[in-house]
C-alpha cells in the first residue's frame, strides 16, 4: 500500500511539474533571447519550481547559518541526492543563479532549454568539454552578474546519501580564480521525497542548510584540496547531526 501511494504521488507532483513548465514555457522562450533577460528568466524559474513544490506538498524549510552577503557573487555547491535537488536549489537558494550540470539535460525535449541557455552543460567525460564548460561558467558569472549552483560531486552518488569524494575541482578552482566565496549547502531531505532508481517518493518537508561562506580571497590553487576538504566536512557534519549518515 505504501509503495502504491509513493507512485500515485509521483504521478500527481509529475503531472503539476509538466503542465507548470507548459505555462510558462512561451514567456520564457521571449526571456532566454539575450542575456539581459536571463534575469528574469530565473525568477520564472523559482516562480515554476516553487509552485510545483506546494503543488506536490513537497514544505521547504530553508536555514541560514550566517546572512549571506550583499552584493557579492557567490558560488553554491550543495550535496546531491536525487534529481529533485535541481529543482528545490533552482527555487529556494536565494540571488539569481544558473546552473552548471550534465550535458545530458540539455537533450530533454523542452526542459533542455535552460542548458542551452542560461545553465551551462558540461560533457564531463571530455577533458576538452570540461574546460570549455568552465570557461563558459566563468564568462556567464561576468556577463550577468549571477551565482553559480554546482554539484561537486558531479553527479548523485550510487550509495547517496552518502557523499562521493573527492569532489570535482571545478567549483573551487573558479572560485580561487574568482577569489568569491563558497557556500556549503547541505539537502538531507531529498532522497526520501523523490528516489528516481526505485520509482518511489513522498510528499513532506524539504530542509535546505545554506552555511556560512567560505572565504577564498588569497587562496591559491595550492589550497584547493584543503578548501574542497573543508566543504565536505561542513557538509558531511550537517548531514551526520541529523542522522542521515
């Protein structure tokens, strides 16, 4: 009986999540044109992801460690779980953010066009691809203004909640290179509200743990390892004070 609840849910919350998208989808063919526009592109988002959210009772409760600061580009690197994190990240981190994730997502028929667009889509098997990806992620933090959300684990570990380090050295060689900061963002939730492998979720709460920034101002690329050391421990910490490791 549980099992056949978790799947009617997922029917429910998938339906919301497709005719949302369709709502907005003709807006935000005219706000992805230029980037000028990416903006507000990006609100269309949070708009579309946080509506679906409620629509499929899926509650965000979002702390903060610390105010973030103003005015200050920041780089996000949350765990990664399940596939919901794209969408609760993409609604509930606070700025105008854009993503950088796996180019297949830019070949899913409608929803790709945000990787086409204002995310970047990295083929991270190509060490060619994954620099390019990089240098593209660099130029849009320029270009607009905007925050990077990035999965430094690459892509949701096969034993998730556990966590797959080392991490990807991407995020934190731009943001040495940046010298912006870091921020550890920890999803503790998520596997249990929607586990794609086995075909099940659930309706409930989704916490967000936004820490603290991590400075990077005079850090050099020698200090890449400890600095990717020390957001696997804030996270890792997070997640084992709530019981999920």
């Amino acid at each position: 009986m549980k099992k056949l609840f978790a799947r009617i849910w997922l029917v429910w919350a998938g339906l919301w999540f497709v005719v949302m998208f369709l709502l907005i989808y003709i807006p935000l063919l005219f706000l992805v044109i230029t980037p000028k526009t990416y903006r507000f592109a990006h609100y269309l988002r949070k708009f579309w992801g946080t509506t679906c959210c409620y629509l499929g009772f899926i509650i965000p409760k979002v702390t903060y460690e610390t105010p973030l600061p103003k005015n200050q580009q920041l780089i996000y690197c949350p765990n990664h779980i399940s596939y919901i994190d794209i969408l609760c990240c993409g609604s509930f981190l606070p700025g105008f953010n854009f993503f950088m994730g796996k180019a297949e997502l830019a070949n899913i028929p409608l929803f790709g066009i945000w990787f086409k667009t204002l995310d970047i889509a990295v083929k991270r098997e190509s060490l060619r691809g994954s620099h390019k990806a990089f240098v593209d992620a660099s130029e849009q933090m320029d270009r607009t203004g905007a925050n990077l959300i990035i999965y430094p684990e690459g892509r949701i570990p096969a034993d998730a909640p556990n966590i797959k380090f080392p991490f990807k050295a991407g995020a934190f060689r731009l943001a040495i290179e940046k010298q912006i900061p870091i921020v550890p963002v920890t999803l503790p939730d998520n596997l249990d509200r929607l586990d794609i492998d086995n075909f099940v979720g659930s309706p409930g709460k989704m916490r967000m743990f936004v820490h603290a920034p991590i400075e990077t101002k005079g850090l050099s690329m020698e200090d890449m390892p400890a600095l990717q050391q020390k957001v696997y421990d804030v996270i890792s910490s997070q997640l084992k004070s709530l019981g999920v490791l």
